[in-house]
C-alpha cells in the first residue's frame, strides 16, 4: 500500500501559482490612453497644458473619448504653434485646467479600475501631477503603462531604430497618424499598444502584474509550433 502510495503522489503534477493565475488580465483592464499637448517640455519650468486628449479602451472596444482644448494663460510660443498648429485663437477662452480637472478625473476613473498608458508617460504625467497639485486636486495613483518603455523590450533595432510615436505608428500601420495634436495622438498611441500586446502574447504576458515585472528577468518568446 506504501508503494501505491508514494506511486500515486509522484505522478501528480506540483501546483504552482503564478502571476497569470492572480493578476489582472490585459483584456479585462479598463485602459485610459493620454496625450497632452503643452507650451514648453517641463511644468516646473512656467510650461502649461494646451489641449489633452483621451481614448478609454476595454478588451479592444473603445468606450469613450476625451478632448479639449486648455487654455495656459500665457501665449502659445511660435515654435509650438508650427509644430502643433495649436494657436493662440485656438486657446483663447477656453477652460483652465483648473476647470476642466474634475471632468477629467470623471473621465479617467478610479485608480483601482483604470490604467493609464501614453507614450514617454513621465511627460505627460509630469504635467498633470503638477497641475493638481497646483489647483488643490488629488491626483490618483493611477498604475502607469509606458508604450515606449515596452517598444524597447519586445521590438529589435532591426525593426524600429527608435521607440519615437511617429516611428512605432508606421511599423504598426496605425489607423491614425500622429501628428502632434492630443486626441490623434492617443489614438495612434492605442493602435501601438494593440500591436505591442500581439507581440508580448509571443512571452506568455497576459497580465498587468507580468507586464510591470516584464524586462526584469526576459523570457524568451515561445518558438513558433
């Protein structure tokens, strides 16, 4: 009977769990993609936000989009407006940030339910950390996805020479074009994120915690059956 005993037990597969079996699956993650255009590259610095744009996102089906423009209180420098086309006409008379906060913050959701994603997300953040700070809003401990930061872990130099928007919109045949205007460029910044989730299938990532611990141990993609 002993003998059957220790038989049966070593032919039983050892349970582990996993991240995949207690995280938060991708395709159940209500995902918010941000995109600020501003006066200038740092907040601390008297640069303000000009227009946000937003595409709310859950298991591929877009659920809500955010746009408007923010009026900075100060003049939109010339070399903004080239690059933009943002003009001081455009800005005139619309919201502070400080009016438009809360319905952004409706927009965004709870903290423990949304997950924020923009390409190169410090600089986005940067902006609307020190804007809430400055106008007595708290700002929520969003979880943060950078698609720049994923470009540079699951795609070669061989494919792209750089992790720019511009550069992964093209590789991804975005259905959008950036083209530095807030609500377009969350777009192509969604289409890019689709892309680099087919591409992170390949390293078994089909949870938030697996992809926030992705890079710091990678996997080798599975080979193709």
């Amino acid at each position: 009977m002993a003998n059957d005993s220790v038989n049966s037990s070593s032919q039983e597969e050892p349970w582990q769990s996993t991240l995949q079996d207690f995280g938060r699956r991708l395709d159940e993650i209500t995902f918010v993609v941000l995109d600020l255009e501003t006066t200038g590259g740092a907040p601390h610095l008297g640069a303000g936000i000009t227009e946000i744009g937003a595409v709310k996102v859950q298991g591929g089906v877009v659920l809500g989009e955010f746009q408007t423009f923010i009026d900075p209180q100060h003049p939109v420098p010339s070399y903004i407006t080239e690059l933009t086309g943002i003009t001081d006409e455009m800005v005139f008379q619309s919201p502070t940030i400080a009016h438009i906060f809360p319905s952004l913050l409706e927009f965004l959701g709870s903290a423990s339910h949304t997950v924020l994603i923009a390409q190169n997300a410090p600089f986005d953040l940067s902006f609307l950390t020190h804007a809430a700070r400055s106008n007595g809003f708290e700002w929520p401990q969003f979880p943060v996805l950078d698609t720049a930061i994923i470009a540079r872990k699951v795609l070669s130099r061989d494919e792209v020479p750089n992790c720019k928007l511009a550069t992964l919109a093209e590789f991804f045949g975005t259905q959008t074009t950036p083209n530095h205007r807030a609500l377009d460029d969350a777009r192509a910044t969604l289409d890019v994120f689709h892309g680099l989730l087919e591409r992170l299938g390949s390293y078994d990532i089909y949870t938030l915690e697996e992809l926030k611990n992705f890079g710091k141990k990678v996997k080798k993609p599975k080979s193709p059956e």
